[in-house]
C-alpha cells in the first residue's frame, strides 16, 4: 500500500499542497485529475521525493517516511527504491540506444549483469511493441516510441508503483493511443499504477480510483463511476471544459 498522511508542500511562500491524505492499494491504477494548477505533478513528485513536503509522512509498503525535517540520502534511496517515474519528457540518454537506456539502470544498482540486464531489456522493449527497434538512438524514434522506452526503463528496475507525469501530453492523437495501449496492457497486468492525465477516457474506463485535485486540496477520492457522474459543481465545471473540447473536434 502506498498511504500518504497530511502532506503540505508550499514554494516560495505559496501553499500548493494542503494537508492531503491519501491511501492507494497495491494493483490498482489511480488517477490524478485536475485542472492546471491544482497541484497535480507536485503531489506525484512527493511520492517519489523529487520533492520534498514540509509536514506529513509518506509510506510504501513497509517504510516510512516523515516530513518536517532534513531527509537523510538513505531514507530518500529507501522510499526511491519502491517507485519508478516516467515524465512528460522522455529524458533518454541521446547517446544509448534504446536497448542501453533500458539495461543501465539495473546494471548501475547492481541488481543485474550487463548480460543479464541486456536480456531484461530485450524482454521488455518486446512488451511495449519495441522488438523491432531495439539498437536505434533516440533520435531516430518518434515521441511515442521514445516515450514507450521510457516506460520499459522504468519498468526494467522492478518498482512497485509506476508513476507518470502526464506521459502523452507531448504527443500527438496517433502517437499517445501508442503508449495508452501500453498503459492499459500494465493495468490489466494488476501492476499499480499512478497516472496524471488529461486523458478523460482513460480516466473512464482504466482507473480503479479517481484522485480529483483542486486548490491543493483533494476534492474527490472513489470510484470512475462515481466521478464522472457527481453532481459536485467544481467537478462538473471540469468535466464540461473536456466535454466542450470533444465537441469543437
């Protein structure tokens, strides 16, 4: 389980996370909705301690974490180990090919041999739809498939979430239904997944658990069901912007 208790994180004088508490079962996939501002990325980034609150505690599994203080390097190496991230940018190193990008990391912890590794990493670029893509730079790969070794890279070091910072919203329609397959195929996997998105139907018909963030503040935490059909004015005022935008198109 990955439980956060009273979590406040301000910048530059600015509260942005109010005092939110959250409990998010192993094998579901949750999904972060909000309007721009709200404190969405922020709060994904306190899960995997890119950034650090100011009050409240985090637990993963059996480690915890409490905020208030200076973290120590290996509280923070300890609660990292339970997580892995994949942003919006896909942050490959140019100069690997995409089989290295995904081999290095278990090779640098030294969970695995670089033949190990290069195997691991072979078996998963597979599992995205890579197979056939393997020894090329990232330069010479499209948004969606950069964005799919990313994943794979993220997957390579055995995490027990997956978090993503809005992982298609740098594509276009065709390329983001590319990593969206990928996402649905983890989801079905019963992996546990933390996703910031934008994208309404994957909200709909993927998430076990919808997280609606507004002011800082979590304003829902239930069920897609339940979400999509409140009654709440600010949940509708969202809804209706993305209703429109389906409309126009």
């Amino acid at each position: 389980m990955l439980k956060v208790e009273s979590l406040s994180k301000s910048f530059g004088g600015q509260q942005i996370l109010h005092d939110i508490s959250l409990e998010l079962q192993d094998g579901e996939t949750t999904v972060i909705l909000g309007p721009s501002g709200s404190g969405k990325s922020t709060l994904l980034r306190c899960l995997n301690l890119l950034e650090t609150p100011e009050a409240g505690a985090l637990t993963i599994e059996s480690d915890t974490v409490r905020f208030g203080g200076k973290l120590t390097d290996e509280s923070v190496r300890t609660m990292r180990r339970h997580s892995a991230m994949v942003f919006q940018q896909f942050n490959l190193f140019p100069h690997y090919t995409a089989l290295q990008n995904v081999a290095l990391a278990p090779q640098l912890n030294g969970k695995l041999s670089k033949a190990a590794a290069e195997q691991q990493a072979r078996e998963l670029l597979t599992k995205v739809g890579l197979e056939h893509r393997m020894d090329a730079y990232p330069d010479h790969l499209s948004g969606g498939q950069q964005q799919r070794v990313a994943i794979a890279r993220a997957l390579a070091i055995s995490p027990d979430y997956l978090l993503f910072d809005e992982p298609t919203s740098a594509l276009d329609p065709e390329l983001e239904a590319e990593v969206i397959r990928v996402l649905v195929d983890l989801a079905r996997e019963n992996r546990s997944l933390v996703v910031v998105t934008h994208n309404m139907a994957f909200a709909q018909k993927v998430a076990d658990r919808i997280v609606f963030l507004a002011g800082g503040r979590v304003s829902y935490n239930g069920t897609p069901a339940g979400f999509f059909s409140s009654d709440d004015t600010r949940i509708r005022k969202f809804l209706n912007v993305y209703e429109l935008i389906e409309y126009k198109i």
